[in-house]
C-alpha cells in the first residue's frame, strides 16, 4: 500500500498504520516537539533526531528528570512541566513505559503521540485516539521530516558513499 508504513513494520498489519500524507500533514502543522526519553549522549539516536528538528527550526523540549539542559534547550521532568500548548510528544522509551506517557500526553492536552521506531503500544495508541490525539507508531520523525523535506544530507547523514553510479578511478 504505497505511503503507508513500511512493509517490515509490525504496525503495517494493525488499525494504527498511518500515512505519508499523515506524517508530512502532522509536520507542517506541528512546530513544537516534546522529546520524552532524549538522551544527553550525543551518539544516541534520539539526541541526532533532536539536533536535526532544532535545525528544522521546530522548538524541542527535551524531557528527562535526569538532565537539566540538552541539545542547548532546558529539560524537564514531566511533559506536566513543559510550557504549553504541547503538540507532539515525541516518544524515545521502551514500550512498556508508553502508556504512562500517553496519560500524561493527554491529560497535557497534546495533539499528537509519536513513537519511535521499534516503540510499539497497540492499546496506549487506541487510549491516544480515543482521547482525540494523532498517533504515529514506529517511525522517526527525523527520517519522515527528511524524505519530505529534503533534509536527508543535513548533518552528515549524505557521506556519498551509496550510489547508483560507478566511482571514478
């Protein structure tokens, strides 16, 4: 089904698969991102993913009790804590921990519940949607804002190593 989940991810055979038209939708119409779970370790995915959306121009709030500032931005403990509105709370945790966020998410009035990819919470999802908030599950929000957006050589991700052409000697 073209512009759908991936075919290998295990979303593709549930209610919750989203769409490309989704995804660059909930982008364009979202600009703050609350990152639950950003790591202060520059070598982890989500602080990549974190850096890229800053340089988007989308305003992050990293949320980690364990930290007091990341990516140059203030963290904070709960999404509770984050100024609001709350738009997109951007989910970098274990599934397990999913459905206490999407309680948090909602009673913060979020509009938009976004797991990463791997993160996968059928029933947290179903809460989110009957709550009224958008959920993307198992996706990243910096490789969905690339594709759209032309971002994928920013911050080194295009070393021209693949390639369709041969190499010249």
């Amino acid at each position: 089904m073209s512009g759908e989940v991936g075919s290998t991810s295990p979303v593709i055979a549930t209610p919750f698969a989203t769409t490309a038209e989704q995804h660059l939708r909930i982008l364009r119409q979202y600009r703050r991102i609350a990152m639950v779970g950003l790591s202060a370790n520059i070598y982890r995915p989500s602080h990549f993913a974190a850096l890229y959306m800053k340089a988007a121009g989308y305003q992050i709030y990293p949320v980690n009790p364990r930290e007091k500032e990341i990516v140059g931005r203030r963290c904070y403990a709960t999404l509770a804590a984050v100024p609001p509105p709350l738009e997109i709370v951007d989910i970098f945790r274990e599934s397990s921990a999913v459905p206490a966020i999407v309680e948090e998410a909602i009673a913060a009035r979020a509009k938009v519940i976004w797991m990463q990819l791997g993160v996968i919470h059928e029933q947290a999802a179903a809460r989110a949607l009957e709550a009224g908030l958008e959920v993307v599950m198992d996706r990243c929000v910096k490789i969905e804002h690339a594709r759209f957006f032309g971002g994928l050589s920013t911050l080194g991700l295009n070393a021209g190593v693949l390639s369709a052409r041969k190499r010249a000697r």
